[in-house]
C-alpha cells in the first residue's frame, strides 16, 4: 500500500512544459540572431566545437531532476504495518438505474447526474458501513464489489452513464437479483439495498425478486427520481441537445415517474419508498430507516504505519543536477581530433548526400504531380512534368515509363483528329501522332533495357508492340509482341494483338529471277511464325477473342459478384440481435 502525503506540491509538475517552451524560445531568438550575424553555414564552420546534442541532453536532464524534486516534496509513503479494525455497520448496495430515461431534465441538470450527487454527499457521511455499487438498464452489472474503501467508491461512481450498458430498457427484477447475490453467505439482518430510478420497469418479476431478497434478511428501500407529468428524453451528443428520443411510430418519447411499481418493491422488503425532489433526493429518509438494522461487526485489515520515501527521489533527483551541471556544452577532445582528421572528407560527403537528396526529392515531386495531371487527362503537361523530372534524373526508370504512356496517350487523340484544310503545313496530326509514338517506343526500350523484372518487362513489350502498331509497322509489333508472350504466354489481349498484326501485314515484294527462292524464303517464315504463335497460345484454335465472347465473361464476373455482395448482405442482416421494443 502506499500514498502520497502532500498531492498539492504535484502542481509544481505544470512548469516542466514551461521549462522546454522557454528553451524553445530561446533556441529560435538564438537562431535568429545569428542570421543577422551572417550565414548559419559559415558560423557553423567557424564554431565546430560548440555541441548542439549536448545542449538538448542538459534541458533533458534539468526537467527529469526537477520531476523527481517534485515527488521528492510529495512525500511517498509506503505502508509497513498491516493491522485488523473492528467496526460496527450495515452492507448497503446502492442499484443506480443507468437507462437513457435517466438524462430527462425534470430534475436539474437530469435525473442521473443529480442521483450521482447525492450519492457522493452520502459516502461522505458513511461511517462503518460497508457499501457496494450496481448498475442497471435492460441488464444490470456489478460496478463496484462491497467494500470499506469510499474513495474508490466516489471513483467508480464518477464513471457511471448510460453507456456502460450494452442493453437498455428498465429491468428491476435483475437489478435485485444481481444485488442479492453481492451479499455475502453470512446470515443477518444488517443488508440493505436502495434502489434509484424512475420506475419505468419494462420487465416482469420484480416484485417477486425483491420477496425472495426479504426471506434472505435483505431490506429493500427505493427512491423515485423524476416527474408525474413526464418529459421528453434528449439525444445528447458532446453535451449538446441533439433532439428528442422517438418510438418507432416516430412519436417523441415522454418519460414519467412510476411510483406504484416503486413502492409494491419497497413494501414487498419492508423498506420505504421516498421521492425525490430538487431540494432532497430523499437519501436522509433512506438511511433513517437503515439505522433501525442490527449493526454488525466488521473486520478489515488496513495500514496504520507507513514509512517515508522522498529520500530516494531527493538523490536521484540531485545526482541528476550534479550530472547536468558537470556536462559541457563543447564538443569533447576525442571528438574534436575526429572532426579535424576527416573534417574535409566528412564536408564532401554531407554536401553530396545533401545534393543527392534534394534531387531525389524534387524528381519525386515532378513525377507525383505527372501523375496528378495523367490522371486528369492533362496528357500535355504531364509530359512536361515527365520531362523535366528526366533533366533531374535522366536514369530514372519510372518518368521514362510514365513518359512513354502520355506520349501513347497524346497521339492516339491526334490519330483521331482531323488536319485542318485551312493550314499548309507539311506536319499533318499523323505524323505528329507517329513522331510521338517512336519516342514513347525509344522511351519503353530504355526501360526494358535498365530492368529485369519480368511482368514489367512483359507489359513494356506490350506497350512498344502497340506503338508500332498504331504507326501500322507490323514487323516491328510482331517482334515486339513476341518478346511479350515469352515473358507471359497467357495474356490474351498481347496474342490478341500478335494476331492482327499477322493478319494486316502486307505480302513481302517478289524479286526478278529470284522469285521462287524468295517465295519458298517467305513461306518458311510464316511457317516458322505460325508455329511460334501456337507454342504461345495455350488453346492452338482459339488464340483470338471476340467481342461477344468478353461481354460473355464480363456478365459472368459481375453475377459472380453480384451472388457474393447478396451472401455478405444476408450474413450482415442475420448477425444483427433484435432490438427490445422499449430500449429507455
């Protein structure tokens, strides 16, 4: 067991934050002082020998003596010998209905609040007693075992709200039962319970419970909170009024006081039954009543001598200060030598490290926004951001990739667009389309040249194959869509494509005499082509597919996917508990 003696001195705790922002303070007029004096990087220079670090570790150092000086003050006791007090008193459980009737405002600021009040003057007041706390709504949980310890008690109780019960409604029969068994075995006639709540007991069997806690010895008293007239129940959300809680028909719900259902219990346990008001919430009556009990003795073991230990954080707390004040805000001899051997090669490789960073940085920033505008199909300043991302990094792999698909982009909308009459000009949006379409082709077989992952490499094939595609070289898209299927036989729309190209390539041109060697030349080519093309189609008669065929299996995938969502919507629906009909 131990304790603080003086908890006051803890506020000394609030000028460590005033501490580091003070040093803040004075690193920044420091700082900006020196900008006056010249440039940060020669003052550097010239003053190596003055260590930053060090200066952060004596602030670190100065605020953990000062957190231990602090404690040291509050005096922590730790106790020594246990001893065992008689005293002479009742078991009381209080039953705190914690149902959202409760925040109605007939009693000010609401019903909960204004029990919870009470309650803490009444622990106050407690003495021998022994008491114990239970929370209810639609079910009811022990919030606070039978104990001596009253300060725990206010604890717990300032954490009680409607929250804190899954289920809601108004049960009092579970509220009894759950207090009955709280008691302990020993038989006697020094238990009582108090119940406070409104009465609005959406659950049978109350009476019977609170007759079966009277055969037990068990004294039941209850304390109405609330108005006869009613009101409405508020929908708070961080302490604003939100609304008004409705039924399902969409009628605002009024809360009244039921204070038959109330009093049946408390006559049901020989108890009495008291209403609240704004003046008195009627606990005095209550324990009035409590007092005629036979009083119990009631043994507990508690501390009665503790010892003093601020000693051990008054060392610490001075070993620390002697520590920060021996430690110099200069660099230390060892590190000086280090600095002037390797002062010149350590100079260069932070200036390179520095430049290397920058630009990595700045090349990162031109290709996130590429891709902002790719993606916004601003294909012409992409391309310029593409670019100079390239001037800052030439080798970079992912701007020359990013590059090539805005110049693809770019000229498939000059393919489609129509020359102006009105212009003479030679360059035609064709052969814009297929000046653009090369360098995205050169752009791609420098990224296939710089990697070697292979599903990369097979859409970058795909992609060069297409560009001479859309420029109606087939030769060179054959190739290209060949090195692609090595890569990745099964992709359909790459064979897709080889296959197009096969069927649009024009007949090679016959020569003079050599006409027949020429034509046996050809023919073995497109054998030898032929035959490269079923090794890659995993279905040697089906190496095509149509347009019905896609819409086919794109009509298959969405049931598919249509089937799922509906099994996720009914597994959804059925894990989903019936709500009660009355949940205040």
């Amino acid at each position: 067991m131990y304790k603080f003696q003086n908890i006051l001195f803890f506020y000394g705790l609030i000028a460590l934050p005033i501490f580091l922002s003070l040093f803040f303070i004075y690193k920044l007029n420091k700082k900006k002082k020196l900008k006056l004096l010249g440039d940060l990087t020669l003052i550097n220079y010239l003053t190596p020998y003055i260590s930053k670090r060090k200066q952060t570790i004596k602030v670190i150092l100065f605020c953990l003596a000062f957190a231990s000086l602090i404690i040291a003050m509050c005096n922590l006791q730790t106790g020594s010998k246990l001893t065992e007090v008689k005293r002479e008193g009742a078991d009381i459980i209080v039953c705190l209905d914690v149902s959202n009737s409760m925040l109605a405002q007939d009693l000010s600021p609401n019903r909960l609040t204004r029990a919870k009040y009470a309650l803490e003057k009444m622990i106050d007041n407690l003495q021998g007693d022994r008491l114990g706390l239970v929370v209810f709504a639609g079910e009811a949980y022990v919030q606070l075992p039978i104990t001596t310890d009253y300060s725990a008690a206010k604890l717990f109780l300032q954490s009680i709200n409607p929250g804190i019960v899954p289920v809601q409604g108004t049960n009092l029969a579970a509220a009894i039962e759950k207090a009955s068994e709280s008691f302990s075995s020993d038989e006697g006639k020094n238990r009582a319970i108090i119940i406070i709540s409104d009465g609005e007991d959406h659950e049978p069997e109350a009476i019977e419970k609170a007759k079966e806690a009277y055969d037990k010895g068990i004294m039941i008293n209850t304390i109405g909170v609330g108005s006869l007239n009613g009101v409405p129940i508020p929908l708070v959300e961080d302490g604003v009024i939100k609304g008004y809680r409705k039924d399902k028909s969409g009628q605002t719900v009024v809360t009244k006081l039921n204070p038959a259902a109330l009093k049946e219990i408390a006559a049901a346990a020989n108890g009495v039954y008291v209403q609240a008001s704004q003046a008195d919430i009627g606990l005095s009556a209550v324990f009035d009543k409590i007092s005629q009990l036979e009083k119990s003795q009631i043994e507990n073991k508690m501390y009665t001598d503790y010892e003093d230990q601020f000693q051990w954080f008054l060392a610490l707390s001075l070993l620390l200060f002697l520590i920060e004040f021996l430690i110099s805000e200069r660099v230390s001899e060892w590190l000086k030598k280090l600095n002037l051997f390797g002062q010149k090669n350590i100079t260069t490789i932070l200036l390179i490290a520095i430049s290397f960073i920058s630009n990595a940085q700045n090349d990162s920033k031109l290709i996130y926004e590429g891709n902002k505008h790719y993606y916004d199909s601003s294909y012409t300043v992409a391309e310029l951001r593409y670019k100079e991302s390239l001037k800052e990094n030439p080798m970079n792999a992912k701007a020359k990739y990013n590059l090539g698909n805005t110049q693809y982009k770019i000229a498939n909308a000059l393919k489609k667009s129509k020359p102006d009459p009105s212009l003479k000009s030679k360059i035609t949006p064709d052969s814009m389309a297929n000046m653009l379409l090369d360098e995205a082709a050169n752009n791609y077989a420098q990224v296939a040249n710089a990697i070697s992952n292979k599903d990369t490499l097979h859409q970058i094939w795909h992609n060069i194959g297409n560009c001479y595609l859309q420029q109606k070289k087939y030769e060179e898209a054959i190739n290209a869509y060949k090195k692609s299927l090595k890569l990745n036989p099964k992709d359909e729309e790459t064979r897709y494509n080889l296959a197009y190209a096969l069927k649009n390539r024009p007949p090679k041109q016959k020569n003079g005499g050599g006409g027949q060697n020429n034509q046996q030349q050809n023919k073995k080519e497109e054998d030898k082509e032929n035959k490269d093309q079923k090794q890659n189609n995993a279905q040697p008669q089906q190496g095509q597919m149509n347009k019905e065929q896609a819409e086919q299996l794109l009509k298959a995938l969405m049931h598919k996917e249509q089937k799922l969502q509906n099994k996720r919507k009914q597994k959804q629906e059925d894990a989903l508990k019936a709500k009660p009909e009355k949940d205040w």
